[in-house]
C-alpha cells in the first residue's frame, strides 16, 4: 500500500520521539501498586454494529502505530525509576478470551503494555494505566477505529474528533505537564478522612463488568429539576446506593472523582493527565439519610475539586515528593516496596468506590452510524471492591460497574433508583452465569 | 427481554435478571434499538501456585535441619552452610527459568553469574583456604564463557543488540574490578584482563554501531 509508506513517512518526519519516555507524574505509582490480584488496567470499548474483522483491525493497528510512539511502549525497570521503551512490535490485536480488565505482560515482553481486544461486535483497547489516562486512550481508541473504518472502506472526514494519522507526532503530545504546574507557593493538601469502605467477598483472578445503558434525555430531565450535572447526579446516586447496602454505617463514604485536567489547564498531551477529588456525605448519627440530602452535601463539591486553584495543592504534594533528592536518588528497589506500602496502607483508604465520567465522545456522524455505544471499564484498585464508569456516545450513556466479586448489591441499588426515578435503564453483565 | 421487578430491560437471550436474579419476562424493551454485546466463555483459573513461596518455605526448613544436624554432628555449621547458600542459588539457576516464562537470556546469564560466584567464593574459601583461586581463575574464567555466550547472542538476535551491550559493560565493569582486587593481592590477574577485554571490546564494537541507542538506553536505565 503506497500511502501507507508515505503515511509513515511523513508520521516520523521533523520531530522525531524519543526512544524512551519517563514515566509521568501521576503513572509512578502504576508499576509499584500492580499486584498479582490489581492489575491496574482499564477498558474502553466500542461496540459497533457489525462483528469486527481482525485482519482489518489488525492493519489499523500498524497504520497508527507510527503516529502514538507513546502508547507503543512497554514498562522497564531502570537504577533509579521505572521507564517506558518504545517497542517495534505492534501485535497487539488480541481474540477477547479472558474477563475484563486481565493483567497486561510487562517488563519482559517486547510487546506494548495495552492491548486491542476484538468479540464479536465489540472493538476496544485495555491499557497498563502508566502509558495514558482515559482522556487519551479515548483519543487513541477513536483514531484506530476511524482508521479500521477507512481500511473498511467508509470515508470518514475528520472533524477534530481524533488524531490524524497523516501528521507528525507531536512535541507536547509527550510531555509530563504535572511540573510545568508545579507552584512553590500553592497550598499545602488538606488531611483527609478515610472513607467507609464497601466490603464485599473477592474471587482472585475474577472480574465482571454490569452496564447500564441509559438514555442520556431520562438522565437530563431527572438533573434539571435537581440542578445538578450529570456526573453530580450519579455521584448522588451511587452514594446513595452504597449508603443504603449498609444503612447502619455512621462513618462518612467518599467517593473519588477522576477528572481530565486538559479542559481546565488546556494542554493536549497525551500521557497521564488527570487528578482526582473525593467527594462524600456523612450519614447522621441518629436517624437515616434520604436522597436529597445527599444531594445537599455533594452539591458543587466536584465544580469547587476541579477548579485550577484546588488542583495545585495535590500537584504541589505529587510533583514536590517525586522531586525529593531522598525519592528521586532511592535505587528503585528499595522505592518499589516503599511506595506499594504506601499506596496500599493510606492511598487507598481514602474512598469507597471510583466514579469516572468521560463525558459524551464526540466523533463524526460518518463514524458514529457504524457505532451502537461505548464501554468504559476500570481496572478497580485492591481495597475497591467495586468501580464505576460512565461514557456517552450518541443518545446514550453506559454506566460500568466493575469489580472482583460476583454481587450486584450495589449496581442493582443503584438501577432500581434510576428506573424508579423515571429513567428507563437496560442492564448487561459478562457474569453469564448470573443471567443463565 | 424484561424483568418487572427491577424494571429494567435485559440481553435478548437473558433467562433472569443478573440483579435480582428474578426469571426474564418476554417482553419489549423500553429501549428501542439496543443489541447484546456478548462476552466470551471465560475458563476461571484459580492462582498458579506462589512457587517462590512454597520454594523458600522448602528451603527454610531445609536450612534448619542441616544447620541442626552439622550441630548434632560435627558441632559447627561449615557443611550446613554450604546447603544453605546452594539453595537460592539452585532456584536462580534451576527453578526460576523453569516456572517463570519469559525470561530475558541476558538478565538470566547475569543472575547466574552472580549465584556461581558466590558458590565459587564459599568453595575456594572453606574447601582451599583463600578467597585466591575463585577471584583469580574461576570468577574471571565464569565472566570469559558469558561474554563469549553474549557475544554469539548478538549474532543470533539482533533485535537484542542494546540489551547485550548492556550486559557486556555489567560483566566488563566486573571484570575490571575483579583485576583491580587480585592486583592488589598479588594474584595473576591474566583471566580478569581477557574477560574484560572480551567485553569492552565487543561493547565497544557495539557502541560503534549503534551509539544513539546505547546512550538513550543507558540514559533511561539511569534517569532520575
Ligand atoms: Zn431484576
């Protein structure tokens, strides 16, 4: 294919990546906090309308690769910290044959740290989270499946919605950004509570996914009259829903909001890029809590965490402490134990349960009509027994509930709210033993 | 499908509700125009069995009865001792390769090197006296046969080039230092000095190569 050639010609002229990459700022923790049971992956999924072709998804895969030296990458260890080595091998078009989120192959293994899973109608990529976010790997996602359709024989005109994979990659693309927002003079981070958390019975080596697909117009017309946005909504709710599987906790439950901190310092990279705030309510001492006082007490919380001001002082302690002479010269390791230590004892105590909203993914309606819905799926942390992820596409949102137990507990607290609230819900799981 | 009493719409062919695990009702979606996105039979596969922790549990109770019987018997620990040291290094050279799949060739010779050294330094001290013969011919001689296995590794695996330079200036840079400990004690250091230079010269033919990528490797390996 001769515009291939040329596409890849042009892809690694001017200015040329790296052959290695730091780990950014928010991705050190990733390779000391992976386990044998948390692997620290994440999902993000199309479902299309017809079955996928591997052979095709396969050569979309080398079309793009040249344009994401970034994503190509695997995990090495280095004297002092872990590092990211540009790979040359692109295989990573992979049968989906294990449950969600499964472990990645790092370190030894010439492979990238992600791979692309294809069953049936359903095209997506899991990724060791130390490569990129959600915000990027959407960005990734988009790209290889505008470029599968291409190869298939659709046009489709790139309105800005992916990366176009005839430029050149870009300097900023691969930037760490967290230090260039580093302030001396930010405020110092707030102590802050632990969170209750949700107990339920792990398997090891076990995941399930629940979605929820839900019209996003049922969702809008229940926050209107609240006035709240659509991820304060369901922060409210799943709130809720963990408050009322054990209505005799007293202790406050938090929930952590992951955000992408592009829309609000406006930098394009497409490393690691967003930061989380934790939001909670506390269940009175006497008496039992309703809905909308939830609602009251979470009110704002998410807008008042995301704003630039609040961001700096988790930048301040996260770039400050990586930038420690004592942190940075500790042979790794030693640094590798020390930081799983920490990660596991306070980290991860700090909330109940994960809830990120991607948002709606725009794309063209040339791409969109091949497209049924997106799938967002969280790796889930080990403390965690449960995750959640939101993602739009089109008219409808899917909300995932992830976790290493085989309970719907919480996901079903959560649906039968929606529908009694009005909102018609249509519930998918991959535990096919639970609808069989 | 349908099931009524959470109300919410199911997978077409769901028989219950994965909530409520209430039998699925035939009935119309609410939701027009959605598809099941099927999953795949997965096979649950329990953990594979901490080798590492059933080894060293194996060799602790090992150690201690040989500990216990050289005391019972000879009333020191010099032959417990050497039952001692033989068992990590039997599981880097022997068990590790076997239950850990996808080793680095490389990372394997030098893991093994530093085991038979060790092994090497423990006989020539409790079996010949001095630490003399170990640092003189065998360490050194250990150091040559890797070198010369790394060397044939380049030509076999090209793709690993950087790795093996790596590993060559490791195995040199102890070479070297091993020349520097027998020239102070008055040993022959001939060994040590082809042992390093088998290595810094095919390091060095490496480096002439491809220098780009050795110098990016060995900034990455050494960032801070
Ligand atoms: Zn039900």
């Amino acid at each position: 294919m001769a515009d291939l050639t040329a596409l890849r010609g042009r892809a690694n002229g001017g200015y040329v990546a790296p052959r290695w990459f730091r780990l950014d700022n928010a991705a050190t923790i990733y390779p000391a906090a992976r386990t044998r049971t948390y692997a620290c992956t994440f999902r993000m999924a199309f479902v299309m309308k017809d079955e996928v072709d591997a052979d095709i998804l396969r050569q979309a895969v080398d079309d793009i690769a040249p344009r994401f030296p970034s994503f190509f990458v695997q995990l090495r260890p280095g004297l002092f910290w872990y590092f990211l080595e540009r790979v040359s091998d692109t295989r990573a078009v992979v049968e989906e044959s294990e449950y969600p989120c499964h472990r990645v192959t790092l370190v030894e293994t010439d492979k990238p740290a992600f791979r692309v899973i294809y069953y049936k109608r359903r095209l997506g990529i899991e990724m060791f989270h130390s490569i990129a976010d959600g915000g990027a790997a959407l960005l990734f996602l988009k790209t290889l499946v505008s470029r599968y359709l291409v190869l298939k024989g659709h046009v489709i005109p790139n309105s800005g919605d992916f990366i176009d994979i005839g430029e050149k990659p870009k300097r900023y693309e691969h930037k760490d950004v967290f230090p260039k927002l580093y302030k001396k003079d930010a405020p110092p981070l707030q102590k802050e509570e632990s969170s209750y958390q949700y107990k339920v019975k792990t398997i090891p080596n076990y995941f399930q996914a629940v979605h929820g697909i839900i019209p996003v117009k049922d969702i809008k017309e229940c926050c209107k009259p609240l006035g709240l946005t659509i991820t304060e909504y369901f922060a409210a709710v799943l709130l809720y829903s963990i408050y009322l599987d054990n209505p005799e906790n007293k202790k406050v439950i938090k929930l952590s909001v992951p955000m992408s901190l592009r829309p609000i310092f406006g930098f394009k990279t497409l490393r690691n890029f967003s930061l989380f705030t934790n939001i909670g309510f506390t269940p009175p001492k006497n008496g039992v809590s309703t809905f909308e006082e939830i609602v009251e007490s979470i009110r704002g919380k998410i807008k008042e965490g995301a704003s630039a001001e609040a961001l700096l002082a988790p930048i301040k302690r996260n770039v400050g402490s990586a930038g420690n002479p004592a942190v940075r010269f500790l042979p790794n390791v030693i640094k590798r134990p020390l930081l799983k230590t920490a990660y596991h004892l306070v980290g991860q105590r700090k909330f109940a349960c994960c809830m990120s909203n991607l948002g709606i993914c725009s794309m063209p309606p040339e791409m969109s009509e091949h497209i049924d819905r997106i799938e967002v799926l969280l790796g889930g942390a080990p403390h965690e027994t449960l995750a959640c992820a939101i993602g739009g596409f089109g008219d409808t949102l899917t909300i995932t509930f992830t976790g290493s137990s085989k309970k719907f507990d919480i996901p079903r607290n959560f649906f039968t709210f929606l529908t009694s609230s009005g909102i018609r819900v249509r519930v998918e799981t991959s535990n096919k033993e639970a609808c069989s | 499908m349908r099931c009524e009493k959470c109300k919410v719409d199911l997978g077409e062919e769901y028989k219950r509700c994965p909530l409520c695990a209430s039998p699925a009702e035939r009935s119309e979606p609410v939701i027009k125009g959605q598809r099941t996105a099927e999953y795949p039979d997965v096979v649950y596969k329990k953990n594979p069995p901490w080798y590492f922790g059933i080894y060293t549990a194996a060799a602790l109770a090992l150690s201690a009865i040989a500990v216990a019987a050289d005391c019972a018997v000879n009333k020191n620990i010099s032959n417990a001792a050497w039952v001692v040291l033989s068992l990590p290094c039997l599981w880097a050279l022997v068990f590790r390769p076997i239950f850990i799949k996808k080793l680095y060739f490389g990372s394997y010779i030098i893991r093994d090197i530093i085991c038979l050294s060790l092994i090497m330094l423990w006989y020539s001290k409790s079996r010949l006296g001095y630490f003399g013969p170990a640092i003189r011919f065998g360490i050194p001689l250990l150091h040559l046969a890797a070198a010369l296995v790394i060397v044939a590794g380049i030509f076999a695996f090209p793709k690993r080039r950087v790795n093996a330079a790596e590993h060559l200036m490791v195995l040199g840079s102890s070479s070297f230092l091993l020349l520097i400990i027998n020239m102070a004690n008055g040993y022959g250091t001939h060994w040590c000095a082809a042992a390093a230079a088998v290595c810094f010269s095919a390091a060095a033919v490496l480096a002439r190569v491809m220098s780009k990528e050795i110098c990016d490797k060995l900034a990455a390996r050494f960032n801070v």
